[in-house]
C-alpha cells in the first residue's frame, strides 16, 4: 500500500510538470463564388422574359391588323405595360362592346346586389278571397321577367342566363287568398315612358333584335317564338302593346289556378292607395348583368339605361339613360374624346367608342370585378362558348363580343395559362364597308386570343432568375 501510495503521488507531479504540444489547427478556406455577377440582367429576370414573351405574341397582333383594314384599332396592356396601341383613340363603332360601358355605369350606380321588383296590388283589401274591384301589375324595369314557355326555348343552355317566373307572382297572388276579382286585371308601366325601341335603324328593329322596351313585359315583349331556340331573332314576334301582353299572361295563369275575373284587361297607372297583395324580386343586378353581357341581350342593356335615366334624371328615358352614363364616366376622370353615346345595347350605328376608353373601364374594374366576370367564358357561356370550346383559351378568357354588318369588336382579359398572376386586358374594334367582314375576322380572333392566353410564351421567371453560388 505504501508503495503504490508513492507510485501514485510521482505520477501525478511528473503529469503536473510535463508540456504539451498545441495542435496546429489548419483553417479552412471558403471561396464563394456568384456565378451570376451584381450587374446580371438575370438579377432582374423580367428584362429578359418581357422582350422573348413580346417577340412570342408579335405575329398574331400583327395577323389581326393586317386583317382587319385601316379602320381598326387594337390595345393589348399587361399589368403597367403596354404591348400595343394601335389607334387607341380612334372613334369607331363598337357594336355590342357598348354594353360593357352600359353596365360598368349601371353596377357603379346602382351596386352589384341591388334588385327589381314587379308587384300586384288591389284597389280593395281581400275579403273572403274576393277582392271587390281591380288588380294591378306594375312593373318595376325587371328585364327578364318571363314565363317557363319561355325559358323552355334554351333547353340546357341556361348558364349565365337569370330570369324571374311570372308564374311564382301568380302563385303568390293565390297564397295571398285571391279566388275572385270582380274588376280587371290592369297593368301598369308607367315607370319608364312608352318609347319601345332605341335610336336604331329600322332593318335591327324588324329582326327583332330587341322586342319592344316597356316598365312591364314578359319574355323580354315578344309573344311568339321558336319551340327550341336556334340563334334567329327573326322567328320571334314582338307584342303591339308589350304592357298589355303581359298583362294578359298575367291574368291568364290566376284563371289557370281558378281565380274568376270580371273583368277584361287593360293598361292605365295604378292609384297611389292601393293595397299590396304580392311582389316578385329580380335576381340581384350582378346576375343580370352576367346576362346581358354573356349572351348580349340587347333588350336587358336597354331596359338598364332606362334605369339609370330614372334614377338620376326622374325620367325613364334611353337619351337621359345614356346622359348619365356619360356623366358617371367623365367624373370618373375616363377619356371621353372620340366617343359618342346612343344607347346601351350597342345596335346604333351612330354609337362611337375608342380602343383607348374600353380598356381604361376593363383595368379600372380589375379582372375579378363583377363587370370583367359578367362577360361571356370563352368555351365555356354565353357567345364565346362554342368558338373556344376545347381551345387553349377554354375557360382563360372572359370577353364581350361585338357584331353589325361591318363591324366586329372584341374586349376582355385574357388570364396567362403559364403565370398565375399574370392578366392581359385587350379592346379590338374593326370597322369596315363588308357586310362579311365579321366571317373574314373570325379566322384571327381565335389564335390571337389564344396567343394572348399563351403569355409570356417564354421561359419562366424562376429559370431566369439568378444562379445559386
């Protein structure tokens, strides 16, 4: 024990006293190295994506000038940036593409939710079903107030398209206990004046692009139509007094549910005391809106206008309709020069718009607006559904078309099939002396559309962006 009790205590003065070598510890070297220098165009990739994206789309831009004749004007903007102007401010006719100025007024005056109604009252409360005296129709402006005789006519082609049933105000005269009216039936339209047609030529009228415009009317006033709707406005037939039809039709369907009336049927204002029996609400203005642009109605457009006029001006009139919406745009700071407003629809011939102010309206509306998504879905609503249906551009472009003899328009936004965030907004007008030049364009108007949704043709940003070190 005692040894090695010593053994241990050397030990441990010898290991006090020994020195030690210090390792030597190399360092290591790092060497970063940019593989794309500071003042690398790749460190701003949209300088070298924009000028391949812009070369990609440059042929059919120029494909739908070069086809179209002197009188065209075409504006392709993309975010800020502009790819091209051309006659941007020249005056033309815009067809149908009128109505995309139409409703831009008539949802920033009225908003998107606002609704129409069309009511009945009677002259004398109800006493035991029996309402001792007439009933009264007024119509409230509702566009698309119609039958399901009529709605019948579009089979399964129903999207987009809005209607209130005549039937559900019949029906709820009846819940209301409504069996006997011992007077007439009476109708009033008095909230808009008796003008039925707008500033058009008479060859539009008696095609029967529009029926007759009137406060109160079912199936947009016409009386007569095909069994199943074939595209012709000319097989229908427009009521004389579209007031006086839709009275009738009215009265018609309360016999149907074993209401007598003593009665015939007349059109006359309504007494201011009268007693509410029942209302029938419109579907909310961004379903009508969708209607009349998607499948261009030209009667709904019309009877918008006529709104506007009513409201702003107290008369529902198209010429105070059309003042107020050029009112409504010039306070809003847009370029009116070279435009002129005839109406809503766009059937007048002596309606003048610009490239320039259709697109201002489709960028200050935005792509997600209720106007932008009003328009027809290309391959998928309305008068773009079969043209780009099983296209590129099916269900990427939301645009309003626009057709009179010689003139064919075509404005919308087109959403990029490659970049998520990435909108192009596009007015295209050609005016011409052809009765066919619409035919003639066709033939363009669809790979340039599907060229617009091909942008940027051209690698994407992130393989254009800087090289990692």
């Amino acid at each position: 024990m005692v040894v090695l009790a010593g053994v241990s205590i050397v030990s441990w003065q010898y290991s006090q006293s020994a020195s030690i070598d210090e390792a030597v510890a190399e360092p290591i070297a790092y060497s970063p190295e940019l593989r794309t220098p500071l003042l690398s165009a790749r460190r701003v990739p949209e300088t070298l994506q924009q000028p391949l994206a812009d070369a990609a789309l440059a042929p059919e831009v120029a494909a739908i000038l070069s086809g179209s004749g002197p009188a065209t004007c075409l504006v392709v903007r993309e975010g800020e940036r502009t790819l091209n102007a051309t006659n941007a401010q020249t005056s033309l006719v815009p067809a149908s593409n009128q109505k995309i100025v139409s409703t831009y007024a008539i949802l920033d005056r009225f908003g998107p939710d606002h609704t129409f109604e069309t009511s009945v009252a009677a002259s004398a409360p109800i006493t035991n079903g029996r309402v001792d005296g007439d009933l009264f129709l007024i119509g409230g402006g509702d566009p698309f107030l119609v039958t399901d005789a009529w709605r019948a006519q579009y089979g399964d082609d129903q999207e987009g398209r809005t209607f209130s049933r005549l039937e559900d105000l019949a029906d709820a005269v009846v819940r209301s206990g409504v069996t006997e009216v011992t007077g007439s039936v009476i109708g009033d339209e008095s909230l808009f004046d008796d003008s039925r047609y707008g500033p058009w030529a008479e060859r539009l009228i008696a095609s029967h692009q529009s029926g007759p415009l009137s406060a109160l009317s079912v199936n947009e006033g016409f009386i007569g139509w095909p069994a199943e709707f074939a595209g012709s406005f000319r097989s229908r037939t427009p009521a004389d007094a579209p007031a006086l039809n839709a009275v009738a039709v009215f009265a018609g369907l309360l016999i149907e549910q074993g209401v007598t009336i003593g009665g015939g049927t007349t059109v006359s204002p309504a007494p201011v005391e009268t007693q509410l029996i029942a209302r029938l609400t419109s579907p909310p203005l961004s379903d009508i809106v969708t209607h009349v642009n998607s499948y261009s109605n030209n009667y709904g457009a019309e009877i918008l206008v006529k709104h506007l006029g009513l409201e702003e001006q107290g008369i529902g009139a198209t010429a105070a309709g059309v003042a107020e919406v050029q009112a409504i745009l010039e306070s809003q700071g847009f370029d009116l020069s070279g435009a002129r407003l005839e109406d809503g629809s766009g059937l007048s011939e002596t309606n003048r718009l610009t490239c320039g102010l259709l697109t201002q309206i489709l960028e200050r509306s935005g792509p997600d607006s209720v106007l932008v998504r009003s328009l027809s879905v290309g391959g998928e609503r309305g008068s773009l559904a079969e043209s780009l249906e099983g296209s590129p551009a099916d269900g990427m472009v939301y645009a309003k078309t626009g057709t009179l003899n010689g003139v064919t328009a075509l404005s919308g936004v087109a959403a990029s099939s490659s970049s998520s965030d990435t909108d192009l907004v596009f007015t295209y007008i050609a005016n011409g002396e052809s009765v066919g030049l619409n035919e003639d364009l066709k033939g363009l108007q669809q790979p340039f559309v599907e060229a617009l949704v091909a942008y940027p043709d051209a690698p994407l940003l992130s393989s254009l962006g800087p090289l990692q070190p």
